[in-house]
C-alpha cells in the first residue's frame, strides 16, 4: 500500500520527542499528549498562525501522485480532514487501537441480536431483545460472558449454514474454551455485583453444551452419550447451585421475574399421565432402593410436566415456553438419578426414553432435530429384547411420528 510521505516534526512537544513519536504541533496542548492525559509543554513557542492550527486542507492540496488509481481519481487522506495523522495512529501506544475490529465477532455479535430461535429452549415470554440487551449490558463488566455469548451465536450458525460449519463450529468452540478460562482464572465468588453475570454465563453454557450433547453422533453407542450427557448434566447442575446459592441476591436483579416463571413452572402438579409405564416401572424394581426410586420419581415428574406443556393448550400464556423442560431437565433432576444414568442402571435407561420421547416431540427446535430418534433407539439396543415392554410407549409414539 502507497503511503504518504510527511515531514518529521522539528517543534514537537517535550513529551513527543521523548516518546519518539511524531508531535502535530498543537498549541496549548498536542493531540497525543490530549488523548493520553499526559502534560504537554514546548521548548520554544510557535507563532500563533501556524499552518497546522489555522489552515484546513483541501482536496486540491492532495498531491496526485500520493494515492492515483487506474481511473485518475485522486483519494484524499481521511486523516487530514479528521485532525488525525497517520504517524498518530502508527505510534499512539495509549489509545484504544491496538485490536483491530474482527468482522466475525461482528457477525456473531449481530446474529446474537437479532436472532430470536438462538434461545428457544428458554424463557420466550420476555421481548427476545430486552434479554440480550441486559445480556450484552452486563458483558460489558463480564468478559467470559460476552465469549460465551459468541461461542453460542457462532453454534447457532452452525445449524444455519452446514457449508460453513467446520468454520462456525471451530469459532464456537475457540470462544468457549476462552469463556471458560477467563471465568475459571477469575477464582469467582458470588456477590450482588456479579451474580447476574454468572448465571447468564452458565445458562448459556448450558446452553451450549446441551446442543453440543444432542448433535453428537460418535462411535460407542450409549455409553459414550450417556458419557458426555452426564458431563452436560454437571454444568446444568451447576447452573441450578448457583441459582439457589445466590437466589436473595437475584430477586433484587432484572432476572427476578424469569425465574419466578421458571420456578413456577417447575413446582406444578403433573397433570396427564404419559409417563405413567415408566412410573410402574420405578415402583415394581427390586433393583433399586427407596431412595434410588426416589429420585426416579423426581425425574419422571419433570418430564411429566414437559408432555403438559408441549400437548396441552397454548391459551395458558405461561405455556409459551412449551419446550423449556428440554432444558432444564438436566437442571432439576437430582443427583441421584444422574449417577443412575451414569452407571447405566436400566430403570433410569428408561426414564431417559421418555426423556428422548420429549426430544422427539421437540424435534423442531435447532438443538435437537433427530436427537431423540437417536438416543431412543441406542437405548432400545444397550438394554435388549427383555426391556421392550417397558420401552413400548415411547417406541410407538416415535415409530408413529417417523412412520
């Protein structure tokens, strides 16, 4: 690239000569010293009608032969007409240039935006942008929340545009591995400064990781799934520890009416009985002890809920998020049951085929799409023929919808 030439600055400031930096002169104060705070003084004076404080440059003044083009249209320099040199921009070490703007993050930034379906497994009934504003608004004083929020954005695209996903999924899992380093190296304790920002983070992590979970199709069948879901099961617990470590301090936030909506969502009675196989299931097993059924039971009530609120009419309002317990499955489930899952305990399997039913149902939504199919029918081949009788709902319920 041409550059321009400029002469050196022979009645530059103090401070500039001894920073090595080309001075532009300006009386009282130079530009540099101005946009640094630092104390601007001369050794000599300039007289007051200097042609750097009382000309203008016009486009005339360009010289030709400074930025031709093929067509013999002459560019002028934009930084004689902003007061700005290019030497100022070059060697300014104090001001906030030395990240240049990267055109991805922007994307990903306006995708997160102006994207509503990016959070759909969530709380809808607040505006979609009233969310992310205050999202945004607290990154500001959060930087692993504003990664992750990136990393999330950048997955998103990565459902939109299969063509590019080896490159939006790459973007996506470098930003969350910088979220999650700047959040672990920050040794964070929650406080009403901060106790937004974290939850924020870890739901979107949850988020995150649960797409991840759902679009994995890897080699080793249950167990490898039950693997990575049960680390996903982890994060999301730790979403739900936080939320109740810091529940005072959150009441007083702008998050205090999503979550009473979720927690009213989760403390009602179930109301139809699609689980009710499972729940026989649960309350015949010799296998288990009480407290094992125990928190089966648990597990089933949440599901429970999730059927009412995908097949029961949307004139409750509240039902606008007819697909949250997707989620927030894994976050209300006790740590029981997950070390049931974990240890591949067949009862459990099958609470987690209703849990894939309900994927199926929610099989729409980006996240999940064929998930539920999938983990139906890898659960169906661990557990074998003797299981079929208790897997005979939601196997009927699937076969019926993909027949």
């Amino acid at each position: 690239m041409l550059r321009r030439g400029h002469k050196k600055s022979r009645n530059g400031c103090l401070q500039c000569k001894g920073r090595h930096v080309k001075c532009d002169e300006r009386r009282p104060v130079c530009m540099l010293c101005s946009m640094s705070g630092r104390d601007c003084s001369y050794a000599s004076q300039m007289p007051s009608d200097s042609p750097l404080t009382t000309s203008t440059p016009s486009l005339e003044q360009s010289s030709p032969n400074d930025n031709d083009s093929e067509g013999g249209l002459t560019v002028p320099d934009i930084t004689s007409f902003s007061g700005v040199s290019q030497s100022m921009i070059n060697n300014c070490d104090d001001v906030a240039l030395e990240k240049t703007i990267n055109l991805s993050h922007m994307e990903l930034l306006i995708h997160l935006t102006s994207t509503r379906d990016m959070f759909n497994l969530g709380d809808a009934t607040n505006p979609y942008s009233d969310g992310v504003s205050l999202a945004l608004q607290t990154a500001l004083q959060a930087p692993y929340l504003l990664y992750q929020l990136l990393a999330f954005s950048s997955r998103h695209l990565v459902f939109l545009h299969p063509s590019k996903s080896t490159f939006y999924l790459h973007q996506a899992v470098s930003l969350q591995t910088r979220a999650v380093s700047l959040f672990n190296s920050s040794s964070i304790q929650v406080n009403s400064h901060n106790c937004v920002a974290i939850l924020l983070f870890s739901t979107t992590l949850g988020h995150h990781l649960l797409a991840d979970t759902l679009n994995r199709r890897e080699p080793g069948g249950l167990e490898v799934f039950i693997t990575h879901y049960v680390q996903c099961a982890e994060v999301h617990k730790g979403v739900y520890t936080i939320t109740m470590t810091a529940w005072p301090l959150l009441m007083e936030s702008d998050l205090e009416q999503t979550l009473l909506r979720s927690t009213r969502f989760t403390s009602r009675s179930p109301k139809g009985n699609h689980c009710q196989q499972a729940t026989d299931l649960i309350n015949s097993s010799g296998g288990l002890s009480e407290a094992d059924k125990a928190a089966c039971r648990l597990a089933i009530k949440y599901l429970q809920l999730g059927f009412d609120a995908l097949l029961t009419s949307s004139e409750d309002q509240e039902l606008e998020v007819r697909y949250q317990m997707i989620f927030l499955w894994a976050v209300v489930v006790p740590q029981e049951f997950t070390s049931l899952l974990s240890a591949c305990k067949p009862e459990a399997l099958i609470v987690l085929a209703y849990y894939a039913l309900l994927l199926h149902y929610g099989r729409t939504m980006w996240q999940v799409g064929d998930a539920g199919e999938y983990i139906f029918h890898i659960i169906a081949e661990y557990l074998g023929a003797e299981w079929n009788t208790w897997l005979e709902y939601p196997r009927k319920t699937i076969t019926t919808h993909w027949g």
